[in-house]
C-alpha cells in the first residue's frame, strides 16, 4: 500500500515535467552560439567525469485476503464465502545515478566562439584581461599571448614575471669608477674631483675650481687640473683652512705703512708713534717729539734732544740731580730730606729746601712738635650741627634728639611728622608735635592706656536741641591742647554761627594784596620761573600748574599721603597700611601684605585667619599673616622688629647695604638709604667733593678768597700764599709749563721752548738758539747751544741738530748711514718687515715684492691666473685654447685627457685615448671610440659598454632604444626595425592571417582540402569537416563514429541511432536524453517521450501506451474522482469502519469524530477536564470539579458552589452545592464542608475540643508549628506571628530601620549627632567623642572615646581629638602627645616648616622667626654685620685703627699687612713685615724691607733682593735703578750718580773740554741749589 503511493507521487512528478516541458526551449534568440562539434575549427574535446542519472524497473509484490465464492470446504451448501490471498504484481522505477566520463567541447586555447559561428574561429586577447598576468608588456598572438620585459629587465622562468638585469656586473657597466644599478637602468658615478663625460661613462678631471669654487670663499686659482689654491680679494687673507677668507688687518702688511705703531680702526690702519715721538703730517711718518722747545723737558738749567726722549743739561759747576732734571752745585752733598723716618713726620713729608715740611690730612692738625698729626675736634668750634655734635678721627658727625631727623645739609634738624607714617599709629586723629606727636579721638570716645587706639564713651554728646549726636570739626593744630577739653562742653553757639555764616558766603574783607609783575606768592617773590618737577604756569602767569604727584605753591610738594594724582584730588585706595603712588595711585603693600590694594592681608597689629590675634611686634608692626611673626618694615630688623638697623645698612629687614662713601657720609637713612654728606662733599654717594670755589655742607656756600687763593672745602678757610714758581694746597706743585712767578700768574714768551718758573727766562732745547729760541742751529752744528759738530753721514744722511746722529734715507742704517737693510727689512731703519710670500725678493727702500717664478701680486701671494706664467706673471702661455694650461712656473703645455702635441693642439690618434693619449680603446663591432674618455659609441643594433651585446628582443636601432612595432609577437631587424612575419602571418606589421586555400611563409603555398575542410595557415594540414576523414577529407564516418575526423564514437543507447555530423542520437519509444539513456519523465510517453499524459491527483502514466494508473482515494480514467462516502483506498475498494455516525478520509480511512469524542473509531468521551472538537478545550471547572465531554458545562465537588467552582461552603454548610447544615456541639468544633464530619477548629485539640493550642503550635489540630523569630508569638488559630518590641516582619526576622524603636518598630529615635539608638528601648547609643542623653554633647576637654571614658595624654597644650584621643600639637611642638619641641631647623604645626635661618641663627619654634648670633643680622640672618660694627645684633662698634676691618662675631680687629696690636694701633717694627707682622725681613744689615710686601728698600748705591750687592758700572741710585749719563770714558758714584771726569774732560757729564768755555749767562740761583742736609 504505501509503495503504490510513492509510486503515484512519482507518476505526478513526472507530469508536471511533461506540462512545464513544452514551454522551456521556446525564447531561443536567433544568434545563439551553435553548440561545438569535434568538426568545428578551433573545437578540442575533454574527458569529464559527471553524475548521470538512470531509471531503474523494480517488479514489486502485493497481497492481502479477499471473500470470494467458492465449493470446498462448505458445510452443507453447494457455495460458500472463504477467505483466499491474492498477491498483485506491479512494475516502479527508482532513479539510480552512475559516475560516466563524458565528452565535452570546448574552444582550444587561444580561441573563442562569437554567436553566429560554426566553431571557434574567434581569437582571444588574451592581453586584454589584467594584462595576461604579464608584469611588462603583453604581446597577443593567434591563438595565444607572450610576455616579454622593458629594457633593463629579463623575463623569469614563469614567463610572466621580469626581474632587474644588474648591467654592473658585466665589465663594471662600462663605468670607468662607479656603476650604480638602478631599477631597469644603471647609471654611473664619478670619484671626487671628476665629471661624468657626455657618454655617461667616462669620468673626466675637473678643474677642481669649477665644483663649489673649489671650496673657497673668494677666488680660486687653478694650478693644475687636480690643483687649485685659494685667493682672497684685496684687504683680506687668507685663514689657516686655506679657504675663508677675512679682512686683512690693514696692520698685517707693512705695518699699514706706519714708521712705528699701526692700529686698525674700522677697517682703517690708524698709525701712532712710540714715546717720545709725534705723528708726521703724512700721518705715518713718526717725527721725534722736542721736548726741550715744547717745554716739556723741564729741565733747570739747559735741554739737550734725542731721538724718542730728551736729557737736561746743567751749566758749569752744577750737575744733574737723581730726577734728571734739577741741577745742583757739584760740591754739595744732595740729601731728600723725607728718605729716612718719613723726615720724622707722623702722616705727610714733603721735601724743601729747609728740610723734611710735615703735612696732616683734612680733620688734622700739627701738634707743637710740627710733626705729630693730631685730631682736630671739629665740634668745639660747631661747625654747622645745630642739636648735637660728635668729633670723629679726622671729622665730626651731627646728629638730632628724638623726634627730629638730620636735614640732607647734613647740620640743621627738622621735626619728624610721625602722623605722616600711618597716623603714627594713632586710631582716630594724630597731631604731630615739635619732637613728638600726640593721638586723640572723636567725639564720644576716649584714649585707651596705649595712648594710641579709641574707646566709645558710654554717652555721646548731644546737641542742646536733642538732635543728633554732634561731631565738632577738629580745631587748629597749633590751639589743639587749649581748645580740645572744649569740645565737650556746651558753649557752641558762637563757633557754629560763624560756621554757618562761612557756609552762605558771608564774608568781611578787611585786606587785600595783590601781586604785580607776574609775580605769586605770600611775598610776591616767586615767579614762573620758580615752578619745580615739571610744574608749569598758569595762563596768566599768577602761579604754578603741577603735574601729577606734586602739589605746593611752586611744586615742590609730593602729594600728602592717602592721596594722588593731579592737584592730588584722588584718594587713595590702598588697605592694611599700603602707600600709594603719588602720581598713578599704584599701591606699595607693607611686608605681609599683597594685592592690587594691599587687600590680601591682616591691618596692621593683627593676624591669623579672621585678623583677630594682635602681633607681638614693636611699634605695632606688621606680621605673618598665619604664624604672627614679625614682618619688619624698611629700618627696623630683630625677632620684634624692635631694632633699629645698624649703621650702613637699611631697607626691609636692614637687608641691604647702603652704598654711601662711609668716609664723606654723616648717616644712611636706614629706611630708603639714601646718604646724608659730610661738610666739604657732595653727590648722591657722597662720592665727590665740593667744587672749585665751593664749600660747607651740601657745597653751597662759595669761597670768599683772593683770586687764584683756594678755600678750604669743609670750612671754606683761605689757603697761604705760595712762593714764586709754587701752587697748591701745600705749595708742593710747580707751576704748569707756560706759567712762572707768584701764583703763576707769569705767561712764558718763549718759541717752543719752556721757560724758568721762577724768573720766565726762557730754556732753549739742543738745536734751537736765540732770545725767544726760535732760531735753528746752523747746518752741521747741533746740541745745545748749538756747540757740537755733525758727523760724516753717507748715502745723502742730514744730522739732527737736536741730537747729532744721522738721519738715515729709507734702506740704509747704522750710525753714520753706510749700511744697507739686512733681508726681509726695509724703510726708514730697516723697522718695516718686508711681507713678500713664496720666495719673493722685497726692495729695501720702497719694500715693493719682486716676486719668483709662478707668482704675482703685492707680497706675491697670489698664483699666476690660467693663461699666464713666469716671473710676475707676465708671460702668456701658448697652449691651444680649451685643450690644456701651461705650467705656471715653466710654460711647459699640460694636455686635457684626449689631446696631445707641444701645443696640445692634436686629438688623440685612432685606438687611443685618455691623459697624454695613452689608454688603448676596447669598442666592438666597428663603435666609435671617443678621444678623451674612451667611451663607444654603438652602431644601430649593438649595445654595452663596449657594444659586445645585440639588441634585445623586442628593440632596435642606436642604443637599442627603439622598441618593435610587429603583430604577433613577431621579430624585427635590430638593425632596421623591419617586421619578420613567422608562417601564416603577412603585412608590415604581420598582423593579417593567410588568406584562404593559402598557408606557409609569406603565404606562398596552395591547400588541397575537399568537402568543406579548412587548411592551417602554417603548416597546411587539412582540417576535416565534421563527418569526414582522411589527408584530404574525402572519407566519410564509419558507423558508430562521427564527428571531426571522425575521431568521436557515438554515445547512443538501448537501440537509438547516431548522426555522423552531429553525434545526436534519435531514441526509440519510451526513452530519451542525448544518448536515449533516460527513460520518459513522469507525464510523458511515446517514442522520444514527445506526448503528455492529463492523470489527475498523482496518477502515473504509463510511458508506452499513456494510460492512468490512479492512487489511493481516487478513480476515473484520469483520476478525477474520490471515493464515494464510506469507502476509501486503491480502486476505492475499503469500507469505513467508524462508530457515533462519524465519516472516514477517502485514502486513508481515517475517522473523522464529532465534538466530544475520540479513538480509531471514535468509541471514547474525551478524558477528563478536556471537552469539544477533537477534545482540545480544558474545562474551565475548578479543582476537582469535572465538565461535560461535549458541552463543557461545570458540575462542582462536594464542599463547593459557584459557577466556577471557587466558593467554599459557609461554615455551618456542606455537602454538594452546599445544600446540608452542619450539626456539631460547640464554636470549638467545626465540621467538614464536604462530609459534615464534626472535627476541633483550628487552635483547639482534645476530648471536647476545649484545649487550646499549646505554645509553638498552631491549626486544626495543633498539627503545624509556629515559625516566628526573635521570641515573638503565633496566633494558635492563624499562625501569624505578634513580634516584640524592636523587631517586625512576618516572622519577626527584621530589626527595626536605623532610627526607629518600639513595638512595630512605631516610634522615632531623637538621638543626636547621627548617634543610633536601641531598637527596643530607644536609649541613644553615643559615638567614640560624643555623651549625654541624646548624644548631644562632645566630651570635656581632657576625656575622648566612648562615653568620654577615657583620659587624654597630650602634653604642652596639645589638644586631644575626642574621637580617638591623637594629639594636635600646638606651634613648636610635636610627637604622640606632644611631648616634643621642634628640633632645631624646624618650627611651626607639627614642626613641619623647616627654618631658613642662615649663618647659624637658631629658630622661633612657634613662628619661625630667626634669632641671630653674634655678627649676623637681617631676616633670614643672611647678613653680615657691616663694616665696623660686630657682636650681637650688630650693636656694637669696630675700635680699630688704620681702616682695619674687624671680626663681625667677635669684634677683634684684622688688621692689614704692616700693621698689629688689639686695635691696629702700631705699625711693623723694624725688621719684620706682612700679616700680624710674623713675617722676618731678609735684608742686608740695616737696609729696612717694606712692611706690607716685604720687599728689601734698598739705599742708594745697592742692589739685589736682599740689597746686598754694589751697583754695576754705569748705574747708580736707590737699588742701582739709574743710569749714568757721564761722557769721556768717566765713572759716575753709585749713590749719587756724580760723574768722575778723567783726561782732562770737565762739565757735569764729563763732556767738556778745557779749551771750550760756555757762552751762557749765569743761571739766576734757585732755592734746590742751596746744600740739603737731613
């Protein structure tokens, strides 16, 4: 049964195929390709393994038991009905599917197939789809494709891929140095100092100037052609790289041209002369300077020129004094009075003719002694202070009384407005008091006790009408004390009415002045003139315009303090004690405070976070705004700032220097420090004294003194007059030169010459003569007086008449002139060096260069330019131009590589090339070789360095850089690029094919093909038509085959027929496919399945004669009807079996049940709780209740009532629909809803049900067990749980929310500071640091923890957290209970800020403040005590002598070299010297050593470190440092330097001769040439 309907459903499948088959091929478009056959062109076959499907015929077997009619076997009747088995034969088919090789046709490679075309006569492009996977260039041909590769590159073994040819591997490239490869290419390098020839290959020498100028920075000079050397441009040389060049120093050659010294000058040679010498007007030439008639010689008696210097001569009888200039009587005995003691002098020793005059410094006078300097007591007299006085060493010093400060006089006192500086501290009002000041307060308040701050009286004065309180305007300063107490008495009417009066503008004008003549003022005695810092005038001229910052009737005001700006009508806006700017308002904030107003800070006197905590600081100053340490203001310093600052010093916390010269200065403000001068200087520092003409303080008072009488600057006294011929202070300094008499007020008339200083006569120097000496000596006459005569000069010398030597021409020298410059000199004296470079020979006289061969220029530095050579230069070089140089030294031609000849004139012979022609050429294949590299030139088709490679495929003609232009791939000329077609292919570019019937080369041969065939335009070969066969294609196809050459067999099955052309089979009835393999599809039969079968509902067809074979459930010759009611199955031949009166399915005999039943043959009700169609609805009944199996209506259980089911019975009913009454004894009992069984209800148990439930039970019964928590109990009837005081919840398990307490957990805590409190009782339960009922106090100040219990430990004021007892230290203090003070260098909050005291100062634990030791002072202690003042706080004053500075910590004095003793008060005795005077001497017996350095004071006549040693002949003086000037071969004394004449020579110097007598006149007697004796 089942088998036939897999049958029919197959028959039904088939059908359908046959129906939708008709309309499948039907749309074919008309140029559809045909398909391939094996005797089409182009058409190749395949071998492919593909899945083919069969039918396979399956006999199958059916059987069952039938009634039928029959004799045997009845009981008694003649027929019977028996039961037989009938088995029916039927015929399926399965589909079965075989792995076959089957032949496909496809286009051969190369070839494709277009619509319209019998075969593959197409050809592919292969190049046309990614390039044919070529890498180069794709080049298609017929019927396939190759890839070839640009130049440079060489196709892989792939033939697709092409990879870099490395050309330098072979012979280098062809590159003479350096081959680089390079992708595709390859290039080559040449080495440095080489050029890449035009070949690319050769690399040619460069003329090394040519790259980068050869590295120079000016000009570069080619020497050779490898070698060059750089130049410089005129006015610069050449540096040690032999390449920058800088500016010659104009001094660097010749010495600028100067005689003497050259000095450059922006660029410029600016000559000078060596001493003794001046300038020439050619300002180069150096002409000796005659001091003797410029007067400069100051010689007493005569003057005597040389060259560079001069030499005093004396008259007869006298001789040259050490000075070399004063002359003295030969047989006097010249003594200086000042060598030995210091003349006996304590300070100052001058030398005159009377002996040692001792001098005393300014502050000084000369005791009676007239040698001891002693202090003058400068006070005695008063000079100029007007308070107080104090006599200083060598000055005195004012001073003022409290209150009051020194004027910038540096005498006079004025009053120090202390109201000026902050109120002077005062709250309300301030009055500033002569020396003093005074604070008092507005009305209504009083002085506190610190006389400084106001107190609010209990009661305000009330005016008499009871109106407001009334503040009187303060009255005068000057009346303050008189009318102050009045302020609070009641006698107001008067001053108020005048008040009043004031304000309506009455006034009585009893005078009036006025000013005339522009003028201004209370005195009429100012005018325009006047206005001071800027101020101008008013239009009408009546008074004085200030400028911002000033005010004052002539400006002379700075602005009144709080207030700025023009006419000083801006207030200040400055807090905490800032000052403002007088002109723009800026704030200057006070040390502590900051701020754009000095906002950011505490007022004065105050600190800490809200400026509540007073300072503890001196004058209520400022301090640390977080600490309180004291912030001092500019003067004051110390740990209060208590202190004033220490002479020479000032400014904020007396940190700086003040730069006063100590010496001329009275004081140094110490708040600004600026310095107050001594009488007798001036200046900013001090640092000048007074004028000419001026003295007293300030240098404003002008000397009262004779004219040329000069005063003396402190006190203005009048000086003595000098002698004749003497000025100065103390008449020690001679008159200037041109002046002489008293006071040299005397004008010299002398020509050049200088003259005496006493008389005015004139003292004519060696060459001059005359009355005025301003006549020369006569030619060959000289010296002084004119009484030598010149020498033989040679080479055209003059003599100098001042000296008498030669004066040399330019190359000549010696001391008559006969000897010409040594080499390398040249010029006036040989001086000059000659500058001539590289061998060069210079001209003694002009120093002119003639320079060797190869080099030119002024000093032959300079090599000779390309084209010439020789001496200077001067020779043309005769080398053919372009093709070499000439030697620069020689002329001799140098050839460029590739030319040759005297003349280099001549290329290279044939085969050679290169330097001197020399190389030999290496060019294949008939390629030029070119005369300077040697680089080939290639003929067309030839290619490398040597033209030894053939062009590669592909490329031709010169260089090979010619790619083909063929068809094909085909090859072409290397030569001529001409196209060479292979066979089958003809054209320029062989791109046509063979015409038809013709094949070969160039197409020349006939075909012989018949019946349709085609020839191979190659080779000929005939290609058959399909169906025919043989060389020519005259034989037709065997049977069986067909096809191409009939080379295919025929695929036809189970008895079809093959065409000999196509192969296509023609199948007999009943089967189909290509090869009549497949039988006819489902719905299809006859002869190639070509008819439809129309069987309905899955009936098969049978595939021979078309009739329907019908399932299961239908008949009818085309299956179009079902089986009739009651019946089913195959031929509709089953009866239905169904009971209720319920229908059977027509195939499968499937019941069909009404509502409310089931089962095979719908015999059972649904099952319980189910009802309806097919029993799929649930009853909608409660527990227990059932439904009607068709209609689903509800019937309820005993116990129960309602439509659903869901309503118990009332107590006292039970039953079905609660219908009975229940009969038990008491409310105890309760009966069952269902049976009416009388049973205990729930809490009760026993006999009578009268026991309650006992504790922990509960229910009918007593049967559960209560399950609450926490001690709470269950209701015995219910089970709910009644929870105790603090917890909730269904069984009791919450404790009650934070904050809550009680029975349910109903009431609120009222605990304070977040404290929790019991949830049963509600008492608060405090937290560590927290006591009291409700937790709302924090412990005392010495308990912490829980309930305060515990006891604090914290020492030194430390305060104890109550939480968890840690310490909080006070200032200074630290460790677990502060226990510990800060260790040193460390202070503040648990000692964390570490100090910055310096120098040792110890520091404030609390505040950080630095205390100071001994010899430190300042902020920080970072300053030293200034000089002369030591000790603690600097207070202390130095008592050394002779300017020693003293130890800043102990006081004692350092006392210099030369000096000892507690105060540097004695000098080093004899015999020792240096530091502490330690230091021994090391003279010869009696000669003393300088204190200070040590150094051996050797007399005259001595020498030698230790003075140990005589002069050697020719010197003589103290420590031999004088020469002797004795002439006629005499000694001079070595102490004295007298000469000691011998042959008969006489005169000062030895020089004169007996028979020569001086014409000149007596010298007038001078107070030197008396006899001085110590």
């Amino acid at each position: 049964m089942p088998v036939r309907a897999e049958a029919r459903a197959a028959w039904r499948v088939v059908a359908l195929a046959l129906l939708l088959l008709p309309a499948m091929p039907a749309a074919s478009p008309p140029l559809t390709p045909r398909p391939l056959q094996p005797s089409m062109p182009h058409v190749c076959a395949e071998q492919k393994l593909t899945l083919v499907g069969h039918r396979q015929p399956c006999v199958q077997a059916f059987s069952r038991i039938v009634p039928v009619w029959r004799r045997t076997g009845c009981a008694q009747q003649a027929w019977c009905i028996g039961q037989e088995r009938r088995t029916v034969y039927y015929m399926s088919y399965r589909q079965v599917y075989a792995t076959e090789a089957r032949t496909v046709f496809r286009c051969c490679p190369g070839w494709s197939q277009k619509p319209g075309q019998e075969g593959c006569l197409s050809d592919v492009d292969e190049c046309a789809s990614a390039n044919g996977g070529c890498e180069g260039p794709c080049c298609n041909t017929v019927g396939g494709f190759y890839c070839r590769c640009p130049p440079g590159y060489q196709l892989q073994g792939d033939g697709k891929t092409c990879q870099d040819v490395d050309e330098c591997r072979a012979h280098n490239g062809g590159c003479q140095h350096r081959c680089v490869n390079t992708p595709g290419s390859y290039l080559c390098e040449c080495k440095p100092g080489f050029r890449l020839h035009t070949d690319g290959r050769t690399c040619l020498a460069i003329s090394s100037c040519t790259l980068g100028n050869g590295g120079c920075q000016h000009q570069c000079v080619q020497l050779t052609v490898t070698q060059h050397r750089c130049q410089c441009r005129p006015q610069y040389q050449l540096q040690e790289d032999g390449r920058r060049c800088v500016r010659r120093s104009p001094c660097a050659e010749g010495n600028g041209g100067c005689m003497h010294i050259c000095q450059e000058l922006r660029g410029l040679a600016h000559c000078g002369c060596h001493p003794g010498y001046q300038l020439a007007a050619d300002r180069k030439t150096c002409e000796d300077v005659d001091e003797c008639a410029l007067g400069l010689a100051q010689c007493a008696h005569g003057c005597l020129n040389t060259q560079g210097s001069f030499k005093c001569v004396c008259h007869a009888g006298y001789e040259l004094g050490a000075d070399g200039r004063q002359c003295y009587r030969i047989e006097m005995e010249i003594v200086n009075s000042c060598e030995a003691g210091n003349g006996g002098c304590s300070h100052g020793c001058s030398h005159t003719s009377t002996g040692p005059l001792c001098t005393c410094p300014r502050g000084y006078e000369l005791d009676e002694d007239q040698k001891t300097c002693i202090d003058i007591d400068d006070c005695a007299n008063s000079p100029c202070c007007q308070q107080a006085c104090a006599n200083t060493p060598g000055g005195y010093e004012c001073s003022c009384f409290a209150g009051y400060r020194l004027n910038t006089d540096g005498c006079g006192c004025e009053d120090v407005d202390e109201c000026a500086s902050g109120h002077g501290g005062c709250e309300h009002h301030c009055s500033n008091l002569a020396g003093s000041f005074q604070c008092f307060c507005e009305a209504g308040y009083r002085l506190d006790e610190d006389r400084r701050g106001c107190t609010s009286l209990e009661e305000s004065v009330v005016d008499l009408d009871g109106r407001l309180p009334f503040v009187r305007p303060l009255p005068h300063i000057a009346v303050l004390r008189d009318e102050l107490p009045r302020l609070f008495q009641d006698d107001y009417g008067a001053e108020e009415e005048a008040a009043a009066a004031e304000l309506r503008g009455e006034h009585t004008l009893t005078e009036k002045f006025v000013c005339l003549d522009h003028s201004f003022g209370h005195d009429c005695s100012l005018t325009c003139d006047d206005c001071r810092n800027g101020g101008t005038c008013f239009p009408g001229q009546d008074g004085c315009d200030c400028p911002e910052g000033w005010t004052g009737i002539i400006c002379n005001e700075t602005c009144p303090p709080d207030t700025f700006g023009k006419n000083c009508s801006s207030p200040c806006t400055c807090q905490n004690g800032g000052t403002c700017d007088p002109v723009l308002g800026a704030c200057r904030c006070p040390p502590g405070v900051s701020g754009a107003h000095c906002e950011d800070g505490c007022p004065k006197g105050f600190y800490g976070k809200h400026c509540r905590k007073k300072c503890h600081c001196a004058n209520r100053g400022r301090c640390h705004r977080l600490y309180g340490a004291c912030l001092c203001d500019p003067g004051l310093y110390g740990r209060f700032c208590h202190l004033a600052c220490p002479p020479w010093a000032f400014g904020p916390g007396c940190s700086e220097d003040c730069l006063c010269e100590q010496s001329h200065t009275r004081s140094c403000n110490p708040k600004d420090g600026s310095c107050s001068c001594k009488a007798g200087f001036q200046g900013e520092r001090c640092q000048a004294e007074c004028e000419s003409g001026f003295f007293g303080p300030g240098c404003r008072h002008r000397c009262t003194c004779q004219p040329g009488v000069a005063c003396d600057p402190v006190s203005g006294e009048c000086r003595t007059q000098c002698p004749p011929g003497y000025q100065g202070e103390d008449c020690g300094q001679e008159c200037p030169v041109g002046t002489f008499g008293v006071n040299c007020s005397g004008s010299c008339s002398c020509v050049g010459a200088p003259c005496h200083r006493v008389t005015g006569e004139c003292l004519c120097p060696p060459g001059k003569t005359g009355e005025d000496c301003g006549a020369d000596c006569p030619e060959g006459r000289w010296g002084l007086g004119c009484q030598e005569i010149c020498p033989a000069c040679e080479h055209g010398a003059s003599c100098n008449p001042e000296t008498g030597t030669c004066l040399c021409l330019p190359g000549f020298v010696g001391s008559r002139c006969q000897d010409t410059c040594s080499a390398g000199w040249y010029g006036t004296g040989c001086q000059i060096r000659c500058a001539c470079a590289n061998d060069g020979h210079c001209d003694p006289t002009t120093g002119r260069c003639s320079c060797a061969p190869g080099w030119t220029g002024l000093s032959c530095q300079r090599a000779c330019d390309s084209g010439h050579w020789g001496p200077d230069c001067i020779h043309p070089c005769n080398c053919s131009a372009g093709h070499g140089n000439c030697d620069a030294v020689s002329g001799l031609c140098l050839c460029e590589a590739g030319y040759e000849g005297p003349r280099c004139e001549q290329s290279c012979r044939q085969g050679y090339y290169g330097p001197s022609c020399e190389q030999k050429c290496r060019c294949e294949h008939g390629a030029a070789c070119d005369h300077v590299s040697g680089a080939c030139t290639c003929p067309a088709g030839w290619r490398g360095s040597f033209c030894e490679h053939a062009c590669p495929a592909g490329f031709f003609g010169l260089d090979c850089d010619s790619a083909c232009n063929c068809s094909a791939g085909a090859p072409c000329d290397a030569v001529t690029g001409s196209c060479i077609c292979p066979a089958g292919r003809w054209g320029p570019r062989c791109a046509q094919s063979c015409p038809p019937l013709t094949f070969g080369l160039n197409c020349s041969q006939i075909c012989t093909c018949f019946n349709g065939a085609s020839c191979d335009s190659v080779t000929g070969q005939c290609h058959c038509a399909p169906g025919w066969m043989g060389p020519t294609c005259l034989q037709a196809c065997p049977p069986g085959l067909y096809g191409k050459n009939c080379q295919h067999s025929c695929l036809c099955r189970n008895g079809g027929r093959c065409d000999p052309i196509l192969g296509q089979c023609t199948c007999p009835e009943g089967w189909t496919g290509l090869a009549c393999e497949n039988e006819c599809l489902p719905g299809h039969y006859a002869a190639g399945c070509q008819l439809n079968c129309s069987c309905l509902h899955g009936g098969i067809c049978d595939r021979l004669t078309g009739h329907c074979l019908c399932p299961a459930g239908w008949t009818g010759d085309k299956c179009q009807s079902s089986c009739v009611s009651g019946t089913f199955g195959v031929h509709c031949e089953e009866h239905c079996a169904c009971r209720k009166g319920a229908s059977c399915h027509h195939v499968t005999g499937a019941c069909f049940c009404p509502p409310g039943w089931r089962g095979p043959h719908c015999e059972q009700a649904c099952p319980r709780g189910w009802f309806g169609e097919a029993c799929a609805q649930r009853c909608l009944c409660p527990t227990n209740a059932s439904c009607h199996h068709v209609t689903g209506e509800c019937r309820c259980p005993p116990g129960f009532t309602g439509l659903s089911c869901e309503q118990a019975c009332q107590p006292g009913t039970f039953g079905k629909d609660c219908e009975h009454l229940c009969q038990c004894p008491g409310e105890t009992w309760a009966c069952d809803p269902a049976s009416g069984v009388c049973t205990c209800a729930a809490g009760y148990h026993g006999t009578g049900c009268l026991q309650r439930c006992p504790s922990g039970r509960y229910g009918p019964g007593c049967e559960h067990i209560c399950k609450c928590l926490n001690g709470g109990t269950c209701d015995p009837a219910t089970g709910a749980c009644y929870c105790p005081a603090g917890f909730l919840g269904a069984d009791c398990s919450l404790a009650c929310p934070q904050g809550r307490f009680g029975p349910s957990c109903a009431h609120v805590c009222a605990c304070r500071q977040g404290a929790a409190c019991d949830p049963v009782s509600g008492a608060c339960i405090c937290s560590p640091g927290k006591t009291g009922v409700r937790c709302e106090h924090g412990c005392p100040q010495d308990r912490f923890g829980k309930g305060c219990e515990l006891k604090c430990a914290c020492r030194n004021g430390g305060l104890c957290h109550a939480t968890n007892g840690s310490c909080s230290c006070p200032l200074g203090w630290m460790g677990p209970h502060c226990e510990h003070a800060c260790p040193a260098g460390r202070y503040g909050a648990a000692c964390l800020l570490e100090c910055f005291c310096q120098n040792n100062g110890s520091c404030e634990p609390t505040t950080g403040a630095c205390l100071c030791g001994p010899g430190f002072y300042g902020q920080a202690c970072e300053h030293s005590c200034p000089s002369g003042f030591h000790g603690p706080g600097c207070q202390r004053v130095c008592e050394c002598q002779q300017g020693a500075p003293c130890d800043p910590v102990s006081g004692q004095c350092l006392c210099p070299a030369g000096f000892h003793g507690q105060f540097c008060e004695k000098g080093c005795e004899s015999g020792s010297f240096g530091d502490g005077c330690l230091q021994q001497c090391n003279c010869h017996t009696g000669v003393p050593c300088d204190p200070i350095s040590g150094l051996c004071l050797c007399p005259p006549g001595r020498t030698g470190a230790a003075c140990d040693l005589d002069c050697r002949r020719g010197r003589f003086g103290p420590g031999c440092a004088l020469r002797c000037d004795c002439g006629g071969g005499a000694d001079c004394d070595p102490i004295s330097g007298q000469c000691h004449c011998v042959d008969s020579y006489m005169g000062p110097t030895c020089r004169e001769v007996p028979t020569q007598i001086s014409s000149s006149r007596p010298a007038p007697q001078h107070p030197s040439s008396r006899a001085m004796k110590h």
